[in-house]
C-alpha cells in the first residue's frame, strides 16, 4: 500500500500545465509503476518486418528486464515470445539478430519451433508434457509492415491503430523496404524528457539549425499554413493518405503528414533526395509522415525513406534509444544513396536532442528543481503528460483493486 | 521480521525437483539471508599451503565484504585474520599476496605478529592493552595442504572432510606441489548457477566437446562402467583411494575417483600428460579425483595436475571465480611443462560453463522465468539444491529463535 | 521515524575517544542526514575570486544531486545559483567553467542576468510573471577573496569567519592571483576519513617522507617549539597576523600558522621557493597559514603558492576532491614557476593520503570493523569526530521537531 499512496498523493498534487514533480522523473517506486501500468501494458513498437524478411529470421528486444525473441513464421507471420528457457531459464537467443530454423537453448538444447511449441526436450521422462512447456508467448499486431508486441495478456485494442495507420504506410511497402542502418544511444535521462521533447518545438529554432532548414514552421517564425494548403492538394491528387490522427481520450497514437520546405525533397542537410523513392512513391512530394506510438514508437518517413526511433527506459534514468533507417529494397548502397548522406540529418538532430533530454535530467536531480509552466506552444508535452498521469491514476486503480 | 516471513513463504512453496523461483537468483534479501546461513557459517576454501609455502607467505581473499589475510606461522602453521586494524580500522595488507615478517598497518604502523596479537602501537597511552587489541581471528582448518576457514564462531565440524579426504590427497604432497597458474573470472551470475552448473552432465555433449573427449560418459551416451571397473582394480593395487564420499543427510562434502578415456593421459586437449607425476604418484594413471566441498570449493586432479576452483558471491549477480593450477614443484616450466599445455583444457571448459552461467541467470531475469522441473540425469542438481534450501530453513530458524 | 531511531542510537552508543561506529561510514540513512545537518546547512568552500577575475566568469560545483553556478557579478560581487532552469529544470550551465553575459539555458533559451533574475522567456503568455522565476539563490560569503557558499536558508552566521580570517587572507591579494593548476580526485572512501586523516599527524612519520622534510615535528619525533617562538617574533615584526584560531564551542573554523624546518622556503621537494611571493609578502618568511573550515575546506599558504582543498562528498563511499595551486598574478609560468615544481609537493603527498583513506574505508568495511581508540596525538581528530556528533544531534532534533 505504502508505494501506492505515494503514487497517489503524486497524481493528486499535479498541477496542470506544468512539468512533473521530481518523484516522476527520478523515484524508483515511480518507476516501477509504470513498468505496470505502461510498459508492461500497452503497445511498443519492436521493429519493422524489413528486420526479419525471411522464415527463421529472429532479432530481441530488451524491454527492461526482459528479452523478447521476436521471429518470423514459414507463412510470413511474425511471433513474439519470452526469451527463457522452460527448462532452467536461460535466454535461448543470444544474439540481437540471427536466423534459426528452430529455436534451440544453449544450455541443454531443448528445442522450440518458431512458434514458441516445444518440439524437443532431450532426456526427459517418458511422462514428461512437452505441451505444457511452450515458450511464454508475447502479442503481437503488425500493420504495414511494422510490429508491435504488448507485455500484457490483455492489452488496449489495437485495432483502431491499424486502421488509422495502414493507409499511410501502405505506400511504403514495407515487404520491399531493407534496413539500411541501425544506431543505438544510452542516454543518462528519464524516458519521459525523451517523450516530451519530441512532442514540441519550442527548443527547435536554436537547437536544431538542420531540421528547421527542412521543415518550414518548425523555428516558430513562419507560418506552414499556406504550403500546406497547396500540398494537401497534389497529396490527394496523388493518393496519399491525408487524414491526420490526433490522440483523443485515451487513445495512444498519432499520425500528421506535413510539407517539407519548398524546394527540399528529403531530410537531408542539404535538402536533395538520399536514395530513390520508397514503394509506391513515383516522386519526392509526399512531405514527412510522422506517426507515435506511446509510449515507446516516433516515425517520420519521407518519400525516400523512412526513420524510425524506439525508446526503451532500462531505469528512472537509464534510457535506450534506438534508431533504424529504412530504403527501398531495390536501393543500391554506393548507386542510389550513401550511408553518410541518409543518415546524418537524423543523426545530428537526434544527437542534438539527447543532449538536451540528458541535460535537462541532470537538472532535475536538483534539491530545488520544482515543476515549470509549459509555454503555450508546448501543448503537445501537456497533452502527453496528460495521457502519461491518466495511465498512472489508472495503474493506481488497477493495483488498488488487485490487493 | 519481514525479510524472514518473505524467506519462509520461499521455501515453504518450493516444488521439489523443480529449480528454484527467481528471488532465490535476484533478491537482496535473500542473498544476505545466504551469507549469514552459508557463507559465514561453513568452511570455504582459501587456498592451498602451495600458496604459501614460507613463514610469513600470506594471501588475501575477499569473501563479499570482508577480506582475510591467510598467513603461514613460523612453525608451518596457518593463521587467519579478517584485514581490519583494531586502531582505527584499516586495511592491513593490501597486496593479493606476499610476505611479511609481522604484519604492520599502513596506517599508523600498529604491529601485529603471524597470530594476529598486537606485538606494537607506538605512541599509545601506558595503560593501552595490547592484549585486547589483536587480530580478529578465523577459524583455520587445514587438511592434504588444502586451506578451509570459516567465518562463523562456530562452524559445522570439520574432522568428517578432513578424515574422509587425507587418504585421497596425501599421495598429491601438497608441501612439495607450486601454484603454476592462477586465472580469476567475474562472472555476472548468482553463485548458485555455478555450483549447479558444476553438478550435471545434461549440458557437456553440445557444450564441452574437450571435455567430453578426455571423460567417458560426460556426452551422456556411453556407459564408463566397464573401464571403471578395470581401474578400480588398478588404482587399489597402487595404493590410491577409492572409497567415493558422497552427499549425505547434511554432510558438505564429496569425493570421487574416476577414469579418464583409455589412453588419455591427463586432462589436456590432446590428452597426453602435460607435466611429471605429482608427489608420489609414479604413472599418469590416477584417473581424475573430483572434490567437492559446499559452497564454494571444486577440485580436479588428475596424475600430473591438480586445478581448483573457488567460488565466491559478492552479490546476487556478483560471482568471482578463482581458478589455481598446481603442479608438482620439480615440474620446471619449459622442461616438464607448458603453461598453454597445463592450464588450456580448464581455461577452455571453464569459459565454456562461464557463459552458460551468464545466460542462464540473464534469462531468469525475465519476469516470465519460472521454475522448471530438473532432467532425471539431473539429479545431483537437485541434492544441491535441497542441501541448499535446508541450510537457508535452518538459518530462518535460527534467525527467529535469535530474535 | 525509522531513520531517526537508528540515528539516535547510533549517536547514544558512541563512545567518546573511540573512532565512530560502522554504520557512520557505509550506511545511507546516515549520509542522508548528513547531508541535512551538515552538507545543506553549513558553509561550504566553493573557490576564490581567482577563479572568476572577470565579471560574467562562472563554474560550477556538484555538491551531491545540486550543482551550483558560481558567477561574477557586474561590480565584481558574486553570486551563486542552483543550475536548474525554472521552465522545466534543465541544467543552464553545462562546463565546469565559463565566461557568459546573461546565462541562457540552452533548452529553450530562458535568460537570467548574473544575479539569478529572469529578464527574457520568449513565447510565454502575457500574463507570465518573469519575477516568480528567477533561478534559485544560494548564499554567498566572500571572505579575503574565498567565496563560500550554504544550501540552507538559514546557515550558520559566517561573521566570525570573515573576521579571523581576514587579517591572515589580506596580503596574500587574492584579487592580484591567479590560479596556477587544479587537480580532482574521486575517492572511494567516505568523506569524514579524508577529514580524519588532516586532522592528524600519526601517520606523518612514516607516510608522509615530503611533508615531514618540509615541517618540523610532524614526524613527531622532534619538538618545534623553538623554531615557532623564534618565528613568531618575526611574523609580527612583518605585520603577519598569528593569532591562531582554534575550533571552540560549536565554531567550525580554524586558523594556524606555523614555521617551515629551518632552511626550507616553501612546500617544495627541495625546500626552494617555487614562485615569487604572493601579494604582499616580500620574502619567503611567512611559514605556513594553515586554514579548515568544516565541513570541507582545507587550505595551506606558504609565502609563494596557496594549495586549497576542496572535499565533496557524493555518497557514502564516493569523496570528491578538488585542488587548486594559486600563485600571483605577476608570477610568469616558465620564468618564475614551473608547474611541475609548483604541484609536486602536494599531488605526492596529497596521493599518499588518498591511498590511506581508500585503505582505511576497505577495512571499515569488514563485518568485524568495530571503533579502536584514538591515540593521544590523534586528539584533533577526537576534536572533529565530537563536533561531527553534536550536528548530527541537532540534526535529529531539528528533524524531530519539525516532523
């Protein structure tokens, strides 16, 4: 009881319009309650199926504590399972990517089909029920081609978000896009400052010259409306899904489609195209599509390609980032686009943000830090922080109702 | 009383033949339940007097927090000191190992003899008594040259190993043996993963092709009865123990004698011998002579060498291994021996087992591990296991009658 | 309450004359209430107007979770403020050291003038009021060029620091000095044997061969009686301030001065002078002016170089130590200095000290660490440890009062 009337008290002082309390950003007790009424809960994102395109191809993801083993079916489909072993528990799966036609422990090579069945489990009594050991299954739901898995045996519906999302993505083809690169960061923050800062461009004018050079609006001394206007146009002429997703209620998703600056076909430093179009994209006017998943997913995809950043908090202040940029399929590295020109505006702006998230963590940890206002153009971080105390009161309920 | 209530609701739901539920591998609490029912109650393995051979030869070992100076007496004997000064408190020897006439505090110079009383505290009041003021002591057992100490005041008696062990190492001469090699590994796993590691064979035939090739029936697929019983006749015509020790109701200790494959000489890669016959042994056919003592101590010997390995948890995912590999001390290297040649086969094995362990404790960290049921060839893991849980009842018993 | 319990019985059980009991060194609860009774309430040495010539010059100094901003006002005064900006926490200041007009927090570029006000928040409300939000203040005292700073509200008064220390601060000029080198340490020990160990010369003799060449009777071994009375006559005919100021009552300063051995000019390894002489001094006769301030400052002047120590703790077994060497202004590196002959005396025996202390913290660690007497020639460290004592008793008065 006692950690949930800390909790408690915590939701209740909340100040609307203003940054959390410390506690939310540095208590552990905090913390572990939203491994229960978040991460542990809703939907996050794992990878793209570009990551595993044949039978047997599998890769992991540490969420926290835990190491899921996600892997592709002989029909194309994806499953999810907890990568430890019903025998003694071993992590079955070592690597972060591989390929297997079974899933084999190391240890004393009991053997798993890819769907998580136990297929084999030498030198075991005759008596002994292999049905009964499976591989603990973990949810999955992929919608144009990318895979969200759920920690929960019961978890929000996902189907309003595969709906909302598939005209988007279907153009991108993600069945004939490869990943062209991975980055990963660990960064000393909470995965909250993380949220929050992707959520406004307050900080963007002075923090991030390359992307306002892109994105028209995004230094917040112009106005976006007018090209918009006229983009919006050839976007439908062209068939391009226009419907933006706002995150209403307690929904936990977001799509917008927004122009690039006139003149600018990628987000590049340079503002030319990085490889040829994705898909079905014929040219380079589809502008960025941007998509978040909360807790854990942000995309934004260009005609040419697509960028995608998963955020993974191991602790109160120990946050995974991890990046993946994805071309065509029939993108030819060295022909069709260089590794340095496709991936450096993301990795400059993303290397520009995590040293804003960790220092304004660092910040936090002051005895005196108190919780500030948000500026009025910061409505998207109350929104969110909005969605997260929601999730949190929830939890409380939850866990009160549980005991 | 809480910490014992947790314990207690533990071991009361513990399902026999099944390996155990995760906070006996993660919890805190349980860890230090381990060290006040294990740890610093019954007798670990320091060392060996190969280790020390000279008056005033000291070691250190470092068992979780508290380091011990084992020190060899003008007369041969062997002291143990916890490494505190009774001044102020300071680490007295500070090397791994070395020689000193008397034992002075860096510090403030305070002199202690090999036995640990205070011989000297310069510029100390007159009615100072140096008699109250000695070394904390530690229990010392020594037996076939093999240094077992004890934290407690009132440790378990040791007359059953020593008496059941004298025969089997005597033939070794441990007073004319030399530490060729020592290697140490930290392992990120609980203790108890090794030592169950170090009790089942399920895992050697995919995981130690080495190992499988120098011992029959380690692959699981070959009976050793046959050429054991051969040896046996052989080993009692040369005058070498055969009497098994094993576990027993609440005995710790364990001894075997068994044979290598025919025409293996030695555990070697190559299985030819890797340096002269130890002490008295005239031929390399002593097979290989296993010990055991609970919690921390492993012990191969073969004709030629002999290779300890010690065991120590400085937390629940914290586990040092010290590895020493001894030889007799007429073998000179690059004439009878190669240090590659000696020590490759246990380094190679050891490693092997390092990673099993490491993978086995990373995935019951999952918070979907759950107990699975031990193969039947796993049946010393779950006398392990039960020695195990019934040291940790009867700490909780004595923890509720000291309270 | 919990934690006030141990405290009290902790602080009741102590026996006077005795080193403290283990708890006061490792435990958490007790460091946590240090940090209330002494570490957020006391003055604490931050660094001298050496450091900061200019106006707009600032550094930085963490102690524990805060970090402080240290900045040169426009009339030469000094300010200090928590580096957490008042939007949403972000650290403002981001290097050790700096020079900056307005202080900008590079987030999203709020600006704060030197002395802490909020002068710009762009794109806030109209109705935002700039006054309620300026950075947090912490207290200032600038005593012959030191600047000390408290984290309390409320800190003890620092009159009579000022006052004493004055008269001896005056002609070294600290406005004519610059700062020479500077040299951080982090040790693993806990910060009260950092002050333990300067507070005592038992040690010299044998640790401390430097030092003891430079200072009669710190090997404690010859009298410095008369060299001191021969000196003194000396100090005053100069116009040298020598009344010494001892701790008393519940004060937490100190002031010394005594002679160098006959011969030797400065802290050097060869008793040569390192430097010209600072400030006001015109020969190499002022002996030393040995300055502490409790909780963590230590400083030793010699005519031509100042060292001061900085000693912070991070937790219980982290201590953060921070030198500096000061010279004057006029001293030309190269011509009059070199920084090898400058640094040499201290960082040799500055390091040997570091080793003892780390040494000291191990041993504390053992389970059978229990409090040894303190020699009669360790009384100033019985001095400290009784004053340590009475501010953690008040502590938990205050605490028990406020609760």
């Amino acid at each position: 009881m006692k950690r949930s009337i800390k909790l408690k008290k915590l939701l209740d002082n909340y100040q609307q319009g203003w940054s959390l309390e410390q506690p939310f950003y540095l208590d552990n007790d905090v913390f572990n309650a939203e491994l229960d009424a978040i991460w542990k809960k809703y939907w996050l994102f794992a990878g793209t199926i570009a990551d595993i395109p044949k039978p047997g191809d599998y890769f992991t993801y540490k969420v926290h504590n835990d190491s899921i083993i996600i892997i592709r079916g002989n029909k194309g489909e994806v499953f999810a399972h907890y990568n430890t072993c019903r025998h003694r528990g071993s992590l079955i799966c070592l690597e972060e990517k591989g390929r297997a036609p079974k899933l084999v422990c190391p240890y004393h090579q009991w053997v798993y089909d890819k769907d998580g069945s136990l297929v084999n489990a030498r030198l075991m009594p005759d008596d002994f029920d292999k049905s009964e050991h499976g591989l603990h299954p973990v949810k999955v739901e992929v919608t144009g081609g990318f895979i969200f898995i759920s920690l929960s045996d019961n978890p929000p519906d996902f189907r309003k978000v595969a709906d909302d999302y598939f005209p988007f993505l279907a153009p991108y083809k993600l069945e004939n896009a490869k990943v062209a690169f991975k980055k990963s960061y660990e960064l000393r923050t909470n995965w909250k400052l993380v949220a929050e800062n992707f959520r406004e461009c307050y900080h963007c004018g002075p923090a991030h010259p390359e992307y306002c050079s892109a994105v028209i609006g995004a230094n917040m001394k112009e106005s976006a409306a007018e090209v918009l206007q006229e983009r919006k146009v050839e976007w439908e002429r062209s068939g391009l899904a226009v419907n933006n997703v706002e995150f209403e209620n307690d929904s936990f998703h977001f799509a917008i489609r927004y122009p690039l600056r006139p003149g600018v076909l990628s987000y590049s430093t340079d503002g030319t195209a990085v490889a040829i179009p994705m898909g079905d994209h014929k040219d380079y006017n589809a502008g960025v599509l941007g998509l978040v998943v909360l807790p854990n997913f942000w995309m934004d995809a260009v005609s040419d390609y697509m960028w995608t950043m998963r955020v993974t908090p191991m602790g109160p202040s120990k946050t995974m980032i991890d990046l993946a940029w994805l071309v065509d399929k029939n993108a030819i590295e060295g022909e069709h686009y260089t590794l340095e020109h496709l991936t450096e505006f993301w990795k400059i702006t993303g290397e520009q943000d995590w040293k804003l998230c960790e220092n304004n963590f660092a910040g936090i940890e002051s005895s005196r830090y108190q919780p500030g206002p948000y500026a009025p153009i910061e409505i998207d971080v109350v929104k969110f922080v909005d969605w997260y105390l929601n999730r949190m009161r929830d939890g409380v309920l939850e866990a009160a109702s549980a005991s």
